[in-house]
C-alpha cells in the first residue's frame, strides 16, 4: 500500500491524523496479572514472617506477661 493510498484510508475511516487511541490515552490503571502474581506472593511470605515471629515462645511470653500486667492477676 502506498503512503497516499494509507492516507486515504484513514481520511476515509473517519480517524484524526496524530491522534492517540483512547486507551493509550488513559494511561496505566490497575496492575497486571505478573503484579498480582508477585503481589500474592510477597503479602504470603509478609505472612509466613509475622506468624513464626507471632508463635515464638518469647513473643509468646511477653505477650501473657502483657495482659497479666493488664489485668493485674497475680501468677
């Protein structure tokens, strides 16, 4: 096709010379699958972290020590 054969296509087709489709225009919003992916991941070993720090015997203990110091029982 020759450059002013593609030229009449597009005066044909209604279309602005230079201007950008609208989605292009919208920028990006929302992630895609692979940031979702990655996403998912990462808040699962957040997670993982928290609860082996949360289950240990000494957070464990400061913890009980806490709410007993909260509720004033002697023990």
């Amino acid at each position: 096709m020759s450059l002013a054969a593609a030229a009449a296509a597009i005066r044909g087709s209604g279309a602005v010379l230079g201007a950008r489709p609208r989605a292009a225009m919208r920028g990006d919003r929302g992630m895609s699958t692979a940031e979702y992916a990655l996403g998912t991941v990462t808040a699962c070993a957040f997670a993982a972290v928290l609860f082996a720090i949360l289950t240990s015997d000494e957070v464990r203990a400061a913890v009980t020590r806490i709410v007993t110091d909260a509720l004033q029982i002697d023990g």
